[in-house]
C-alpha cells in the first residue's frame, strides 16, 4: 500500500482535517464514520461484524487501499502533491521582432531576488511574461527558453491549471464576488487545503493592512475595498497563500499602497519577483532590471553601488513626497520645511 500512514497512525479526525474531501470518500462508500472520529480508519474498518460488511457491500482487503488511493489522486488534481519549489530561473537568449538576437546570453534568477522590467509601453514585457509563464522552449515568436532550478522544466508548469508558475498581480484588482473579505480569504485557505484557517486569514488581513493607506477589516465587502486596499489584500494573499513560486508585479508605483513594504513582503515568502516598473526608485530596488526593446531584451543592468547611493538619495524625496501625500489626504496644510 502506498501510505500505510494514512489509515494506521491518523484517526478519522485527523484525516478529515488534513484532507477535507475525505469525508466524499466516506459518504460515497456508505462508511458511518461519525462515531470513530478518535480511531483510525483501519479500526474502524475491524469493527465491522459481518452482518454490516454485507449489508454495506464492503471488500475488506480493498477498501483501505481505495481510500488511499482516492487520497492520493485527489492531491494530485488539488495540485498538493508537491511543493512548488523553484530556487532558480533561467531565461535563455532568443530574438527581438526584427530577428536579431537579444542583448544576453543566459540570465539566472534565484529565489528572493527582485528583477526589474523597464521599456515603452508596448516593448514586449507582456512577452516575457508569457514565455515565463508557458516555460517556453524556443516554441513562441522570441524563441526563448526557459530553464527551471537548471533542468529542461516539468510539463506541469505548461499543461497542468493546478500548477501556477506565475501569480500576476495587475493595476486593476476588481472583484465581482458578493463576499466579505473574511469569506474571500477562507474560501482560498480551504482551497489550498490549509489546516489553521483562522490564523492565515488573521495574518494576510494583518499584512495587507500594512500596506494599504487606509486600514478595512475582515467584515468589509471585497466588492467596497478600493482600488489600493484591493492590491495590499491581493498582495498579502499571494504572499502567503499562493503556491505559485513567481510573482509579477504590473507598475506597483500606481497601486495605492507602500511599495516598499510589498516588495519586502513578496520576497521574504521566497518567491521570485518580476517588476514592470517606470518608477527609478523601484527599479534601483531591483538586483537587476532587464531592459526591452523592439520586443526582445536588449540588456540586462545588475545595479551597481553607484546607483545604491542614488536609490538613497531617491528614497529621501520619496519619504518627502509619501509625507506630503499623507498630509493631504488627512487634510493638513503643507509647510515649506524639507
């Protein structure tokens, strides 16, 4: 049998708690599961006298190793069966529009890194975007390839909607749900199959209200949040409950929210970071900014100490200018003491 774990050491309890869908298996198969809650399933399944192993249609030797397998295969569909561990992306030199080669050979990116994108709108970051998301392998117009932690990549980054490479976070966060914050986020935790619920969803409302400029609860309607209240809880929630290992970020700058907390927050859940940036400030912040043009990367800047001095000098006005944004949303005058 393939966990032997499951039906001898877990009790139904247990079990039901770690695997919601469980319970599916023990109505399907008529099992009156409601009393045995302290016992395993392999006690439960002795118990039965063989008057009711006949009347519930029952094959002993097969039942436990059909629950295990419904188990299995469920984490499989559920997309649970592993971790969507990535400690290192690749991109692989293509072409731009025209049918020159891209300004790079090969660009490693590991986990807690930020990248930079910068480039006109209509450049190409869309593009990249795709390939990375697709894993491309010189099969798209910029005949890119896409390397995961160094290896050709698994098909389920391509083939499989359980398995996200990519969590997009854009300018416009809309919902359209008739649901309350708290709803929202329960409905995601259940889905990922989390076991304390109640603590994740206190702690994504905690971060994204550390984000957002004015503060919203867990009762407030998602259809009333604003436009920056909408990307802190997205954010948050992609922060810590997302399995996809890659984030990208569409002109954070306009979001409403503290830019810097966010970022901060994306890369200590280890994910990789890819920004679409026209905000020097955030594209100093970056390891590296990857440049587009024509539809292909024309370089790759690594960000030197002498820009690091700049970002500091940037962060000064922009500490400036949040005041001021503050100050008048709060209704203050402003005074000339900078």
């Amino acid at each position: 049998m393939k966990n032997n774990d499951l039906i001898n050491k877990l009790t139904i309890s247990e079990l039901s708690n770690k695997y919601p869908f469980a319970e599916n298996f023990f109505t399907e198969n008529h099992l009156p599961v409601e009393t045995f809650q302290d016992k395993t399933f392999h006690e439960f399944i002795v118990t039965f006298a063989e008057d009711k192993i006949e009347d519930f249609a029952l094959d002993v030797e097969k039942i436990e190793e059909s629950l295990v397998d419904y188990i299995e295969q469920m984490k499989l569909f559920l997309g649970m069966e592993e971790e969507n561990s990535i400690d290192l992306l690749t991109i692989l030199a293509g072409q731009d529009k025209s049918g020159n080669k891209e300004g790079f050979e090969r660009l490693d990116i590991h986990k807690s890194e930020i990248i930079s994108i910068v480039g006109p709108t209509g450049s190409g970051k869309s593009r990249l975007l795709a390939d990375i998301e697709w894993t491309a392998q010189k099969d798209t117009p910029t005949q890119r390839q896409i390397l995961i932690n160094g290896e050709l990549p698994d098909k389920k980054w391509r083939y499989s909607s359980n398995n996200k490479l990519v969590a997009q976070l854009s300018q416009n966060m809309n919902f359209v749900m008739d649901l309350s914050v708290k709803e929202f986020l329960e409905l995601h935790a259940q889905s990922r199959m989390i076991e304390d619920i109640d603590e994740t969803v206190e702690k994504i409302i905690t971060a994204a209200n550390n984000l957002a400029g004015e503060q919203f609860d867990l009762t407030t309607a998602i259809t009333a949040l604003s436009g920056g209240q909408s990307r802190a809880l997205m954010i948050a929630d992609t922060a810590i409950l997302s399995s996809s290992p890659i984030v990208l970020i569409d002109e954070i700058e306009n979001a409403g929210i503290d830019r810097k907390k966010a970022l901060e927050l994306l890369v200590s859940s280890d994910k990789i970071v890819l920004m679409a940036t026209h905000d020097p400030t955030l594209a100093l912040i970056a390891d590296k900014r990857i440049i587009i043009k024509n539809g292909g990367i024309s370089k790759i800047i690594t960000t030197s100490p002498e820009e690091k001095k700049i970002l500091k000098k940037l962060d000064e006005m922009d500490d400036v200018i949040q005041k001021m944004r503050s100050d008048l949303r709060k209704g203050e005058v402003l005074r000339n003491d900078f």
